[in-house]
C-alpha cells in the first residue's frame, strides 16, 4: 500500500513539475505579447445591403448598392451610445449625398480608396476618436433606373411565362360528344 501512495505522490509531482516548466517557457518565448496592428485584435462590424437612391436635377437616377466590412476598435465600439451599423450607414448616406459630383454612369471614375477612406475619416471625425481602422468593400453595385425597369419587366415575363406554363397541364380534355 505504502508503494501506491509513493508512487501516486511521484506521478503528482511530475505532472506539477512538467505543468511548471511549460508555462515558464511559455512565457519567455513570448506568447503573451498583444497582437499587431491589424493582425489581430480588431473586431469586424459587416453592414447589410445599404440601397442609396442617387437623385440628379430632382429625380432618381438609379441606386448605389453596397455591403462594406468595417475594422473597429472592440474597447471604443462597446462605447458607443447608438448601434454602429446605425452610424456606419448614416455616413454612407451623408458621404453620397454630400458629394453630388460622383458619378457612378461612369465606372473610370470611381476611386474606391477615396470613398471609403472618407467614409473612415467621418465615422472617426464624428465619434471622435480612432473607431474604424479601415472600411472593406465587400459588394459595390450600381442601378440606373432603366436597368431596374428592365428587371422588374423580365421578371414578370418570366413569371407570366411560368403561370401559363404551369396551367396547361391541368386544363381538362376536350368533352366528348353525347350520344
């Protein structure tokens, strides 16, 4: 009996020992340090689909479609008053509104870096501090009207097409003269 507990107490010790040892050379590699800048550390706010209507000379010109990726700071987020998704989109819209001059007919034009450091800028300027590392393009598109038009009426050519095609197998067989 003696024999079991001396070798239990052996076992423990070891075990204790081993523990001891791999977490001290665990922290002298290093293991502990804060992640880089942008490597990790940051938490990830996605938007969902932001349809902006793009008006010109008092009518709809077509829509801006978006999904961004936003890179925000977890402490200063959790700060925050109001829902980011909330702010991150009013931003959106105030950028496009306030910058009639962007075109989007043209797609030669679109600087990509410049919208969406803007957009980073603002977010930042208006909270007052570094939230938004970077903005992430995740879906960009661009509806004119005419196109929309065109959609709306192939779809309901296509489901005009369906309807009739799906009525014809229940239509009954010609009736049989009467005798």
């Amino acid at each position: 009996m003696i024999k079991f507990i001396a070798a239990a107490l052996w076992i423990c010790a070891v075990t204790l020992g081993a523990v001891f040892y791999s977490f001290q050379a665990a922290g002298q590699r290093g293991v502990g340090e804060p992640p880089k800048p942008m490597l990790g550390g940051l938490d990830y706010v996605k938007s969902d689909m932001i349809s902006v209507p793009l008006l010109r000379d008092g009518k709809i010109d077509g829509y801006f479609l978006t999904k961004l990726v936003y890179t925000v700071e977890p402490a200063e987020i959790k700060k925050l008053s109001i829902p980011a998704q909330a702010l991150m989109t009013d931003q959106v819209y105030s950028y496009l509104y306030t910058n009639p001059q962007i075109d989007f007919t043209k797609k030669e034009s679109i600087d990509l870096d410049a919208f969406r450091n803007s957009i980073r800028d603002t977010i930042n300027t208006r909270v007052g501090v570094d939230l938004v590392h970077d903005v992430l393009v995740d879906q960009v598109n661009f509806l004119s009207k005419d196109e929309i038009r065109d959609n709306a009426l192939r779809r309901r050519k296509d489901s005009g097409e369906t309807a009739e095609a799906m009525t014809k197998p229940f239509q009954s067989a010609p009736a049989a003269p009467a005798h």
